[in-house]
C-alpha cells in the first residue's frame, strides 16, 4: 500500500549561492559554494554523503549536445564513487534533485543524502535560453516560440477574459514586479537588488506584448543545496529541522495549446499537483493556513495565475485578493515570494525549484537575514516551480514545516 | 476543347511605396511596388496563386504541375514537389520547375496545355512566381515587385479557350544572372529593344493574330511584356491598339514588374474584368517571344469567388522603411548571430509529411475531435491514433484564442507574433502569425492558415504553415 512521505523526511541543512551574472563561476564552481554552505549547515562533510542528486536543465548551457550526467556534480565535488544523478524536468529540475533525494530518505536505502539545483546561463554570449533541441515537432512547428512569447499568451488571455484593458491589466502586473523587487532589494543573495515603481514597470520597454522588461525574470546563474536525513534522525543535526510535508510533481499531459478546453488563464497542471500536495499535507485551506508560497514567477502574469491556480484566491480574483489587499507581501494575509522570487531573486533553471524550498526552511528556522523581511509564526511554507509553457507545464510542489 | 479551365492569383502584402525608394537614393518616386514577406519566396507565391486557383475544383484530377520561375530558392531540389504537396494535390503526379527565362510561364503553360492536348494529363497546373532583385540604387529595383499566378489547364468547362500560339526562340542576351548572382546584369537596354523586343514581339503577336484570324481591332485587351515602362509603348503603336481601352495594365505602379509572373498576373487582372466573347492577346518577351490569343467563354462567371489580383491589391501594408525591404530581402551583412545553431531533423519532417506539407490535421474516430499535430492517443479521450483519421486543415478558416508580440525575437521581421487559433469545425492551431498589423491585432479575429518558409536551419529551407488574418478584404 502506498505511504505518504509527511514527516518521514527533514531537512536539516540548506545552502545557496549569491545569484547573479556570475562571470566568477563556472557550473562546478557553483555546485560547491552552495554545496559547501548546505553541509556546514548541517555539520557534515562531503565524505559523510551516502548519495546524490543534482537537478539541471542544461548544465553550462555551451554543449548543443545537451546536459551532462551526474559527473557535473561529482567531479564538482569530488565524491568518490556515491551514486550521483542527474535529474531534470526543465524548470523543475531544482524540486526534481530535493524529490529524489528525499525518496532515497523515505526508501531508508541512505540516511544521509545531498540534494544540488543548479544552473550556469551566461557563459554563451546571448541572453535567454536557446531554442529546443529536434525532436517531435521541434524547431518547426512552435520555431520561435521563447519563453516570453510563450507566457505572454496567458497575459493575452486573462486580460480578454476578465475584462482588463491592455493598460488596466499591466498596472496589476506591474504592483507584483514591484513587491518582487522591493524583496530582491531585501535579500543579499539576490539577483536584482534595486527597488522600481508601477510607473516605471509599465513604461518599461517592451520585451513580449503585452509584458514589458520588469515582467520578466532576468538571467541569472547560480546553485541552492540541501542535506536531507530521516525525520527520526534529525534531532541528532540540529534542533530546527524542517520536515518535508508533501512533495508533488503534475506533469501534464503536454496538448494544452491544442485543447480546445484550455483557456489559457489557469494552470491546469498546477491545479492538480496542489490538490495533491494538499491532500498529503493535510491542508483545507490553503490561504488560511500556508505562511508563506514561493511559486514561479519568471513572468509577472505567471505569479498571478499561480497564485489563482494553487487556489489562493478564486480565479479572476487576484487583484482584488491579492493587489488591493498587498496580502501577498510578508505581513500580508497571503504572503507570496518574499525571496524576491524568479523575478528579483533570479531563475538559473535548475537551481530555482531547491532555492524556493531553502527559502521557506530558512523562514520556518527565523534565520532570514534581513530582518525586514522575516515572516512572523511561521508554520507552513510551499515552493512551487514549474518546467515548460502554459498549455505544456510539470509544476513541482513542496510543502514543508514544523515537525 | 482544351483551355484554362481556372485561374488565380497572388499579391504579396506588403507595398514598398517609390517615395521611399527616393528618400534613400534621391530623384522622385511614383506608386509602390508588392514585396514578398520576410518568409516569402517564389515557392510559397506560388502556393498562393495555386489555391486561389484551385478553389472548388477535385485536386486528385490534377495530374501535373508545371511551376515557372526565374528565382527557385534551390538550384538543385525541385520546387514543384513541395507546392504539389502544400496543395495537397496527389503523389502520382508529374512535376517540373521550369526556369531560366522571363518566358518560362508561357512555355509552362504550353507544356500544360500539350500534355492536356495528348491526353497524357487529365488536368495540368501552371504556376508562374518570381522574387526577382536588382541592384540598389538602379531603376529596376524601383520597377521590380513580387507575386505569382497559376492556371488550371482542362477540357471541361472551359473559361479561356486558346485560339492560336506562336513561338519564336532566339540566343538573344538581355537581362542574366550568373550562378551565384543574386541581382540581375543587363545589356544596354537600346539594343534590346531595337534588334530584339520590338521585331520580334511584333512578328509573334503578327503571328498569332493571324493563325487566329483576329484583327487587332476586335482585341478586348492586349497583354504585352515590357522589360519597362516604356518599351510596351512601340508594339502598342506599332499594332494601333487603343492605349485607353485595349492595353491591359501592367500594375507597374501598384505591384511592379514581377518578373516571369508579369504576363500571367496581369493576364489574371485582364480575365477579372473581362466578359464571355472576350478576345485577350497576351505576349511573353526572353530569349525570344511568344504570343496567344485567347477567347473568354460563358464559364467566366463561375470564376467570381478568385480573389486573384483585385482582391488581393486591396489588402496592403507599407513597409515604413527601405531598412524593413532589406531586412526582407537580405541584402545586407547582419549582426552576427551568437545564438547555438539551429537545428531542424529531416526524418521527422518526412514522418510528419501529412502535417508538414499538407496540414493534415486528424480527427478522433471515437470522440469526434479535431487535433493537429497527430498525438499518439487523443487528448480528448485517450483513444488510440489507430483510430485517427487525416482531415485536410489548409482551408479553414478560424478565430484568435490569444496571442503575444515578441519584439526581441530572433525572426526576420519582429515583432515575432505568437497565436492560438480555433478553427471553425474543429481543432486549434498553435501558430506563427505572419503578414500582421501589429498594431491591429485582436482576440478574436479571423484567421486563416498560409505556406511559408519558418527558417534555414542547416541551410535547408523549412516551410510550414502560419496563420495570418484572412486576406482579399
């Protein structure tokens, strides 16, 4: 009979680099200075390490061949012959490496195992991401389809269906780039440091209409780690552990675009991997009693419908659950990525997924550095990340808290 | 009776005015000139001109396709293959591009009409396209446009019966390209039009009047090849046609001089104002010259739903800048592209030919859906694509579910405009809209689907389908 995964498996040390465009790093580099915090964060060694996984899109994204194998890591860290693999489920690939090690936990085949997201964009010269690879339908079919012109469709189309006007409907998008970098301001591992104005958002020039610069995340490199352990093991390395709650991954059925159902103003994937992390954690009601959702926002209007999507507020609710009340910043009713997100924070691909779930660990254990940002009675945290497009998603949901 | 049995025609839409030619290189400018899409070559013109043709008609009689152009985008690979199959038109077809030559149209049209003639075809396609350049700063960049035209030859229900023909073939060298020239060399243009067009366009279209025993008076419309704008002027006087009535404009000023498609477009123009007793002269020019008169019968009126040219001139954008035409037409060393290679596989678009070439959509046996592309199980109903059949999607016709504008994408002519498109009936298309306003997009607005080349990766030209709003209005 299957068991659930709540409380079975801890957390007991996190690590994340300084994201940025880091010309210092190349990929190895970053895997240990965010492997090297995690571990002294748990007070163990590399040695100690019964097993890993490290979850990437693309590695160093210079190598048209695609992504390295588990070596990206290990020779990174030089572990001697532990099983180390690579995980991947695009911008999901960070929850991915955090999964297969807590399930290595849960399985009790290790005790003591190391989670690595990671991601080296800017080595190649060009901004973005690069095109897909050939395979089914790819570069034809769908050629030029980039990321913003992709998620750009869903700010089309929630706009037309609840009645916003172009300009109506990015003044809401601009109010959530502007509390996301009012975090990144906050947070000195951030990507974005600089606080902007609605004014400023909505004048922004224009990258993917109707989404304007400060609607999309920047690209940015960077790593996030975690220790993970049995829960019943953990007292043993340190006292404010955090337990794994839920972990979901919806991987959807790829068609959306194609479906004649699909309205694009929801994310139909997302939906299903938080009914499931819900029911496993227990959870009623989701704005009620979370603390704090760090959800994917590489675009403004991917925050928004996230939000609607992880049932935080009704659909075509957002403004005024969200903006009108602020309830999404830290002393709000719903707070929601006050990392600063994708969007300030940064989104190297693979690291993005672990650096959501350290943030909410660090927040349960009080140790946010700026204490500006510090959520009060903490209990409940869910990171949320996301691989694809809308119509083509496979979210990623952990939930994690108190033992 | 063999004859054109159908007919249409294409205008590329966007319009490069001559004032903006003028504004760059000086002197004045006067009309404007079609210039084919940044993802148009004469290959995809002449899809156009062929579905606008073949309207109505049963495609599987159509035994052979014959497609004129002076301008293939490959100089070893057929073009006529891929626009047979972007028509949809059967495989156990005979195929040619006929090339070379100014006059290449008219001598399709005979290989048409002659393998219709000896029964070895039961209908024959002439498609005739060209995307011609000259060198910046000449007068015949100013002159030279893009479009095509095509022509269904058969013996049933003729609408334009050929009364006679006449050819003459000479090693006369006027207007070349060498191998790898991608604009044109000519010779001074006196001695074209003293020892070659005008003595021997005359002694074919003399020819040709009399093999038909027609008098130049009982012409309705002459449609005479002209290298320029002046040239057409001498045969005009030469025969004592009536300017005003009997000359058929050569659209110079609205669409410009389009090549090997020049006498097939401006003959389609001719056929959209003409009426059933109509006599039309038509005269081809290049290495030599051909003649034809042709009669209009009564069937002409079953020709009313071609948008060919009038339809198509009315649906126009300018191009706002001589930079956009060159961005168009690649005439200039561009920034250089630090993106990884792009890449296409071969294999899966001869897989996918169905989807690729013909956009066959399939439906759902069990659920009724429309899908395209092909799934392995229905998205609807998971059932397996066993269960699947092709339904052929090129004519729908659909509305925008939503859309966005890239203006940093890599694509030629940004911003680079993403669209999901229902179609009515059935099935969505996620799509590349071309041929857009941006300014005067909507949700909601109707669109319908056009061949088009979507990239070179590895130097391969990669055609697939678009949307774009529905044109001809």
């Amino acid at each position: 009979m299957r068991e659930s995964i709540k409380d079975k498996v801890a957390i007991v040390g996190t690590g994340c680099t300084k994201f940025a465009e880091r010309w210092d790093a190349d990929v190895e580099d970053l895997i240990k200075e965010a492997v090297d915090e995690a571990l002294k964060d748990a007070g163990v060694e590399i040695k100690d390490i019964q097993a890993g996984w490290v979850g990437t899109g693309r590695g160093s994204q210079q190598v048209p061949m695609g992504p390295p194998g588990g070596h990206i890591a290990s020779a990174a860290l030089q572990t001697q012959y532990i099983p180390f693999t690579r995980v991947d489920n695009l911008c999901c690939g960070g929850q991915e490496a955090v999964r297969g090690a807590a399930l290595g936990i849960a399985s009790r085949c290790y005790d003591l195992v190391l989670a690595v997201g990671v991601e080296k964009l800017k080595d190649t010269g060009y901004g973005g991401l690069g095109e897909a690879y050939p395979g089914k339908w790819e570069p034809i079919y769908g050629a030029l389809g980039t990321p913003p012109g992709r998620y750009a469709l869903a700010a089309t189309a929630y706009f037309s269906k609840y009645g916003y006007t172009p300009e109506a409907g990015k003044r809401v998008l601009a109010e959530i780039s502007v509390k996301s970098h009012y975090y990144g301001a906050r947070n000195p591992k951030a990507h974005l440091r600089r606080e902007i104005t609605v004014e400023e958002a909505v004048n922004a020039p224009m990258i993917c209409w109707p989404l304007g610069l400060y609607d999309c995340c920047g690209v940015t490199d960077g790593a996030s780690a975690a220790v993970l352990v049995p829960s019943s093991e953990a007292k043993a390395f340190r006292k404010d552990y955090v337990n794994i709650k839920a972990f979901s991954i919806a991987t959807g059925p790829g068609f959306l675009k194609e479906d004649e159902r699909y309205d694009f103003t929801y994310w139909a994937e997302t939906r299903e991997g938080a009914k499931v992390a819900y029911a496993e954690a227990g959870i009623k009601d989701p704005r009620k009693e979370l603390s704090l959702v760090e959800l994917h926002d590489a675009f403004s209007i991917a925050e928004l419908i996230a939000s609607e999507s992880l049932y935080l507020c009704e659909p075509g609710k957002y403004k005024q659950e969200f903006t009108d009340k602020r309830a999404y910043y830290h002393d709000g009713e719903m707070p929601v990525n006050v990392s600063g997100g994708l969007k300030s924070f940064g989104h190297p691909i693979g690291a993005s997924g672990a650096r959501e779930i350290e943030e909410c660990v660090r927040q349960i254990q009080g140790r946010v550095k700026e204490p500006s940002r510090q959520i009060a009675n903490f209990d409940l945290g869910l990171a949320h990340n996301q691989g694809g497009h809308p119509g083509r998603f496979v979210p990623g949901i952990c939930i994690v808290g108190r033992p | 009776m063999t004859g054109i049995v159908s007919y249409g025609a294409y205008v590329p839409l966007y319009r490069l005015s001559r004032e903006i030619l003028a504004q760059v290189w000086g002197g004045k400018g006067k009309g404007e000139k079609a210039v084919a899409s940044a993802d148009e070559d004469s290959l995809t013109l002449g899809v156009e001109a062929a579905r606008d043709c073949l309207k109505g008609f049963d495609k599987s009689k159509v035994d052979a396709l014959y497609f004129a152009t002076t301008t293939a985008p490959y100089k070893e690979k057929l073009s006529a293959s891929t626009i047979a199959a972007a028509c949809d038109l059967k495989e156990e077809i005979r195929a040619v591009d006929v090339t070379d030559s100014i006059r290449s149209s008219t001598n399709a049209l005979t290989m048409a009409v002659d393998a219709v003639k000896s029964g070895s075809a039961k209908m024959a396609l002439v498609i005739a396209a060209d995307v011609r350049l000259a060198p910046p700063d000449t007068l015949y960049e100013s002159l030279f446009g893009d479009g095509a035209a095509a022509f269904l030859i058969g013996n049933e229900d003729v609408v334009v019966e050929i009364e006679s023909s006449s050819f003459i073939t000479l090693p006369f060298m006027d207007f070349w390209r060498l191998e790898n020239d991608k604009i044109i060399r000519w010779w001074e243009e006196r001695l074209c039009r003293e020892e070659g067009y005008v003595p021997f366009m005359s002694k074919a279209i003399k020819d040709a009047l009399d093999k038909a025993k027609v008098k130049v008076a009982d012409i309705a419309k002459a449609v005479i090849y002209s290298p320029d704008k002046s040239m057409q002027g001498d045969i005009i006087k030469a025969f004592k046609l009536d300017p005003k009535t009997q000359v058929q404009d050569l659209m110079f000023d609205s669409i410009g001089h389009t090549g090997c498609a020049l006498v097939p477009m401006a003959l389609v123009a001719a056929l959209q104002n003409a009426k059933a007793g109509d006599k039309i002269l038509a005269a081809t020019w290049g290495d030599g010259a051909d003649a034809f008169v042709f009669k209009v019968t009564n069937k002409i009126s079953k020709m009313a739903d071609r948008r060919g040219i009038k339809d198509y001139l009315k649906s126009r954008v300018a191009l706002p800048t001589y930079g956009k035409y060159m961005h168009f037409r690649d005439l200039m060393e561009w920034e250089h592209d630090l993106f990884m290679e792009r890449r296409m596989a071969l294999a899966e678009v001869w897989r996918y030919r169905n989807w690729y070439f013909r956009f066959y959509g399939v439906k759902c046996t069990k659920c009724g859906h429309i899908m395209l592309p092909h799934p392995n199980y229905c998205i609807y109903c998971q059932a397996d694509e066993k269960l699947f059949e092709y339904v052929p999607m090129a004519d729908a016709k659909g509305k925008v579910v939503t859309y966005s504008m890239d203006v940093r994408s890599r694509a030629i002519d940004p911003p680079n405009v993403l669209a999901v498109v229902a179609f009515d009936g059935g099935g969505r298309f996620f799509s590349q809209m071309t041929d857009r306003d941006p300014d005067n997009i909507k949700v909601g607005m109707d669109m319908e689907v056009t061949f088009r080349k979507v990239h070179d990766a590895l130097h391969i030209h990669n055609y697939f389908w678009k949307c774009r709003p529905v044109r001809g209005k």
